[in-house]
C-alpha cells in the first residue's frame, strides 16, 4: 500500500512547527530555557510589589530560576498570593533559608533567596515546599520615610522661589535689559564679522609686510655681522685719547684755547677791546660827518704828496 503524503498533512505538519517554534520562541524571550530541568518553590505574600511572571530569582545577584507563576484568590481575596518558584535542578535550598520580595527604585520586583550558611545544615527544602518569605522594601522605605519628609520641607521654598522668578519676570526692567543684551550680542555678531574679514584680509597683508620687515632685518644682521667692531673701537679709543690730551692742554693753559681760557689779563684786555670798539661803533652812528671829513682830509693829504712826488 502506498503512503501518499497529502497537501493537508503537509499543512498540518507545517502548523504544529510553528505553533512549536512560537512555544519555544516565547519561552526563550522570557528566559525559560525549557530543555533545562528544574524544581519548583512556593512563597506566599500579602502583596507583591509589581512581581510578574519570569522576574528572576536571584542568589547574591546571580539568576537562578525565575518566577513561574501568580496565583490570587478571587473568591477569597483575605488570603496571600501565592508565587510559584522555577529554579535549577541543582539548585538545593537549605532549611532555614529565605526568600525576600525585593522592591526596585524604578519599580518591578524580584525574588532574591537568601541562604542559611549554618555550618553542618545537612537538611534542604523537598521540591514543591512553601519556603518561608519576607516583603524587603529597600529603597522604596528608605524613601518614603527619609526622602518625602525632605521633599515635603523643600516644596514651599519652591513655591517662594517660583513667586520670586515671577516677579522678576514681570518687572519692566527685565525687559529693558534682555533689550540691551541682545543689541550688544547684534553689535558683537557684528564686530565678530568685521574681525573674521579683518583675519582674511589685513592679517595676511601684516604678515606678508612682517616677513618683509625680518628679512631687510635679516639683511641688516648680516652687514653688521661683517662690521669689525675691535677695529672701530680701537679708533674710537684712539680719538677720545686724543681728545682727552687736548683738554688736559687747555685745563693746564697751553696753546692759544688754554691761554683765552685761563689768562685772566687776556680776557680782561678783549673785553676792553670789544668795549672800546662798541663805543665807536655807537659814535660812528651819532656823528657820522665827523668821520667822514677825517677821511676826506686825509685823503687830500695824501693826494698833494703823491703829486709833489
């Protein structure tokens, strides 16, 4: 008999495989691995704190299992929800262990065991035991009962504070002041662009001019560098030691400089010569014929001789 492999077995087929695959997927964003076996634990709290089903189950922080599921009790809503625990197989809890519901600062909720490090604790929880639990607030007690009060004394120097900000932002002065700034950032955004041509145009021409200048400096440099200054200051010596004999000529009254300088009868005899010439020179201009016929007889004196002759 032949096996005829229809085109509904086929789409069967197909479906239980992605039904399969689905199952599989989902269990695997949840962090279930399936084909791990583990055990199962049972809490009991008065409230749960936002747990949901696959929050972790942690020992010092490191996952262990996970959440597996949330009963609560419509009909007798007096009674603690009861939470389902999945962790490892090898995973043995011993007796007197704890489990805490953890509270998170941004909320949601974790299982975090805490195990009895009893030395010689040889008994462990049967799987399926309801282990002995605790709610753990954490940072959430901490901020209700540290925090809020802060808060609380911080919220009317707010209100203060806005009040305050208020009036400020009403006053006309305000006003004129935002004005003012923002003419002087225009006036700036206008110097900033004046200073950005300036850097591409006047600057490179100074720079250009600036190396110019270095290099007639440069030039300069090397013409002194070939000046003999031991020559040219040997010269100098040599002049200023003449010189210094001079004055030392004219301090000790030698020469014709040291005599008008030191010979007092010298100077006293041209002060007299330049008095009496002074003195003429004054008459001359006062009677000026007096002069002028000493001259003419003179003149004709001299005529009459040059004839004798």
């Amino acid at each position: 008999m032949d096996f005829k492999i229809t085109k509904e077995f086929k789409i069967g087929v197909w479906a239980v495989l992605v039904i399969a695959a689905t199952f599989f997927g989902v269990n695997y964003l949840k962090g279930i691995n399936v084909f791990n076996p583990t055990n199962y634990y049972c809490l009991k709290f008065s409230r749960i704190n936002g747990l949901v089903e696959t929050n972790p189950v942690n020992v010092k922080g490191y996952k262990v299992g996970f959440v597996q599921d949330i009963i609560y009790d419509y009909d007798d809503p007096s009674k603690e929800v009861v939470v389902i625990l999945q962790v490892d197989e090898d995973m043995k809890i011993p007796v007197g262990s704890r489990a805490g519901l953890v509270s998170g600062l941004l909320g949601g909720a974790t299982i975090e065991l805490f195990m009895d490090t009893t030395a010689g604790v040889k008994n462990y929880y049967e799987v399926g035991d309801t282990l002995p639990s605790y709610i753990d607030d954490g940072v959430m007690n901490a901020l209700s009962s540290e925090l809020m009060p802060r808060i609380q004394s911080i919220i009317p120097q707010l209100d203060s504070l806005m009040a305050s900000l208020q009036v400020i932002a009403n006053d006309k002065a305000i006003e004129k002041s935002l004005a003012n700034i923002q003419t002087i950032t225009t006036n700036l955004k206008g110097t900033t662009h004046k200073l950005d041509n300036m850097m591409g145009n006047d600057v490179p021409t100074l720079l250009n001019n600036a190396n110019a200048l270095v290099t007639k400096f440069d030039k300069v440099g090397e013409g002194l560098a070939k000046v003999d200054f031991n020559k040219t200051v040997n010269q100098l010596n040599t002049t200023l030691a003449s010189v210094q004999k001079i004055t030392d000529k004219v301090n000790k009254g030698e020469g014709t400089l040291g005599l008008l300088l030191t010979d007092q009868s010298l100077y006293n005899n041209i002060n007299t010569t330049v008095g009496s010439a002074n003195s003429l020179l004054v008459d001359l201009k006062s009677n000026p014929k007096r002069y002028v016929q000493f001259s003419l007889i003179n003149r004709n004196k001299e005529e009459k001789e040059a004839s004798k002759e």
